[in-house]
C-alpha cells in the first residue's frame, strides 16, 4: 500500500497525481557512479576534466573551469524545464518519460537543469557532471539512470574580441529566436557568432580526438534543442557505425537575458558518459556500469588515464526467456509501456536483461487492446536456476495485474 509521503535521500515529499518514481529508481540516486574511484564512468568524466584543465587557463595559468559534481538530482520542474525554455507541451516533460516525485520535483532529466542557477551564481566557464534520469526500454544500451557531462563557457565583448575593438557581440536587443534551423540569432552579430561557432567545434573535435585518437573520423549534424540556437551534434565513426556522441549549440540569449546577463555571449554541450565509456572500455552491456563485483572493477585500475583497457567478460550465463500477455484495462490510454518497464525493473531489477514488445492486436469485436512482452532474464555474475526465474516472472505477473490494471492471458 503507497504512504502519502515518499523519502529520497533522506528528504521527505508529498505524493501526488504525478509521483511515478519507484524504490528501485529511488534507491540508485545515492550510487554516484561518477565519483567512484576507478570506475570506468569516472575514469571518462577525469579524462574530460583534465582535457578542460589544460585547454582553458586564465593569466594566472590557472584552470578557467570549474567543475560541478556533487549537486543533487532532485530538481524543480524549474530547473529542469522552464529555465531552459522548454514549451509546456514539450514531449521531454511527459510522464513518461521522465520520473516525477511530485508536481514540483523531479530527477533531473539531463545535467543542463544547473546551467541558470550556476550563471545567476556568477560562473562563466564550468562543467556539470551526475546522474540523469530517463524512462526508457530495457536493452544492453538503456539504463533509466545514466551519467552526463555539460559545460557552459560566456564570453564578453573584451573576452571574443579585444578591448580596444570595435567589434560589437550584439546587432540589437532583439532576442525574440525560433528555434530550429541553422541560422544564428538575430541579436548575435555574424562576426561574434562565428568567433564563437569556431571556438566550440575547435574544443569539441579537440576533445573527440583526446578519447578516441588523432585519426577519429568525425561529422557535425544540425540539430535543434529548445536552449541553444543553432544547434550541432558531434558524430564520431567507431565499429563500422556513426555514433552521435554529444549534443551543443550557441546558447539563446533570452536564456541569459531572463536571468540578468545582457553582456555576454555563450556556447554549450552535453554528453553521455556512459556511451563514451561502452566504446572506449568495449563493455557491451549498460548493466554492468552497476556492477560491484571487483571482477568488472578490478580491469579499470590504471596509473595512467589514458592507458587503453579492454573489458574481458567475466563469463556468458545462459539467457531466460518468459513472455507475458495481457489485455490492457478498459481505459487503455491509462497504461503505457514504460509503466510496465518500471514495474519489471523494481521486481526484477538488473536480473531483467531486456523487455521487448513483441506483439501487439486490438479484438476485432470487443476492440480490447491485447500486448505481448518477451522478458529475457539475466543474471551477471551466476546461472539462475529455473525455480527462481519461475517466481521472479509470477511476481510480475501479479503485480502488473494488481497495479497496471491488466488481465493475464
Ligand atoms: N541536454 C541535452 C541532452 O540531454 C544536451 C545539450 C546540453 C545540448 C547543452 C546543448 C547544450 O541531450
């Protein structure tokens, strides 16, 4: 039975019409993966740091960056959308796909959520690094809680240029900017945009080439994001495929204008680690970043960070396959599938090894929606023996009929 209040990290909240934050979900906020020493998501997040340290000093020689890592992942709604200018009816802030507390806090979604506060702190050039929340299918590459990297550099008009020029940041104070397309802002002038579009990809290819190699093969992608404008992602070329690798842009100036910055100019991206860390490290499956068995950690200690590592698989154990079949309630737009990922992972947790829907019909007659997922269990370090999978797949059962509504077939 649900109590009224739920407690994260020792913080308590109201429940309301928009908690979909599990125990299991609730329970990974405290892991700090990216903190751990020796951790292959870690040994990236040093590896960026490092290359941020020495490519940005001030006069004094100095490290411009500062880095963020420790801050809590329980946002507003604020934070993670509005100060971003997401619209209201954007689809990153449906129910689905995020994991609310309440109507006010959620887990953040991306790492971007700081950028306001850590301006309006007064910052100029800092990274932000923690875990991210996101509702997603079960897959050897999706993982609800994964860890990323942002960074926000500004820059004034004696910073891009030089004092004694005449070179301006701004055209006009127009800053009104629809999203989408490759064209700079109106407010921007070309010569400030450029300088600065040079600086970012510079720093991005710089920073592509530092993890992958001098040779790494890379291309830039259009792309749009409701906070920066143009927008870019960075696609390098590893195992015979294209691999979007980060998303950045020029940020979008009423952004800054809204939180009292009328005087610089600013770019910024955001990464994955966790997709950095599979390619670089040849681990195959997300699953295993929450390993703590030392035989998985044991192959990430180094002295050196950019000592090349191979993961070894500890051993392959046998696969279990169970499907399920249910009729969806009468009302079916109350169910949707991540509800049913969620209810998997918080029974079966990193036993489920991936969820597939592989069948879905709606009765000719009584227009009843009938969905078919194929559950594969898995365990990482040991055989499971058929008794347990049996009870593990009967729980799920029960509970997606107790509390999805559904009716087993
Ligand atoms: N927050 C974006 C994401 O999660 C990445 C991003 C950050 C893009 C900053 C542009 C600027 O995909």
């Amino acid at each position: 039975q649900l109590t009224e209040t739920i407690a994260i990290n020792s913080k308590t909240f109201k429940r309301d019409d928009y908690t979909n934050i599990t125990d299991k979900i609730a329970s990974l906020t405290q892991k700090n993966l990216h903190l751990i020493q020796n951790h292959p998501i870690s040994l990236v997040r040093q590896r960026i740091v490092n290359y941020f340290y020495k490519s940005f000093l001030n006069s004094r020689r100095n490290p411009l960056f500062s880095v963020y890592d420790n801050l809590s992942p329980i946002v507003t709604l604020t934070q993670n959308f509005d100060s971003l200018l997401i619209p209201e009816d954007h689809p990153s802030r449906s129910k689905s796909d995020c994991y609310y507390i309440n109507r006010e806090y959620l887990l953040r979604a991306h790492t971007t959520a700081h950028q306001s506060e850590l301006i309006k702190a007064g910052l100029d050039n800092f990274l932000i690094v923690g875990d991210v929340y996101r509702r997603d299918e079960i897959d050897s590459k999706h993982y609800p809680v994964f860890h990323q990297l942002d960074a926000v550099r500004l820059k004034t008009k004696d910073q891009l240029f030089s004092s004694e020029s005449d070179l301006k940041l701004f055209d006009c104070d127009d800053t009104a900017c629809i999203p989408g397309g490759p064209s700079k802002q109106r407010c921007h002038t070309l010569e400030a945009f450029k300088l600065m579009e040079h600086e970012l990809k510079t720093t991005l290819v710089g920073l592509a080439k530092e993890l992958f190699g001098n040779q790494v093969q890379y291309r830039w992608v259009d792309t749009t994001f409701p906070f920066t404008q143009p927008s870019w992602e960075l696609e390098v070329y590893h195992n015979n495929e294209w691999l979007e690798i980060l998303g950045c842009g020029i940020m979008v100036q009423s952004l800054l204008t809204n939180i009292g910055v009328d005087n610089r100019i600013g770019w910024a991206f955001g990464l994955g680690l966790e997709r950095i860390a599979m390619c670089l490290y040849s681990i195959p499956d997300i699953r295993l970043f929450w390993s703590t068995d030392s035989g998985f950690l044991n192959q990430f200690k180094n002295d050196n960070l950019k000592t090349p590592i191979v993961y070894k698989p500890i051993s392959q154990y046998p696969q279990c396959i169970h499907d399920i079949s249910f009729w969806l309630p009468e009302e079916d737009s109350l169910f949707c599938s991540n509800d049913f990922y969620d209810l998997v992972r918080n029974i079966a947790g990193d036993l489920a090894e991936q969820v597939l829907l592989v069948d879905q019909f709606t009765h000719p007659k009584s227009k009843k929606k009938s969905h078919c997922y194929r559950i594969i269990y898995r365990h990482m370090e040991r055989t499971l023996t058929n008794a347990e999978v049996n009870k593990i797949h009967q729980h799920v059962e029960h509970a997606a009929r107790d509390q999805l509504g559904v009716t087993i077939r």
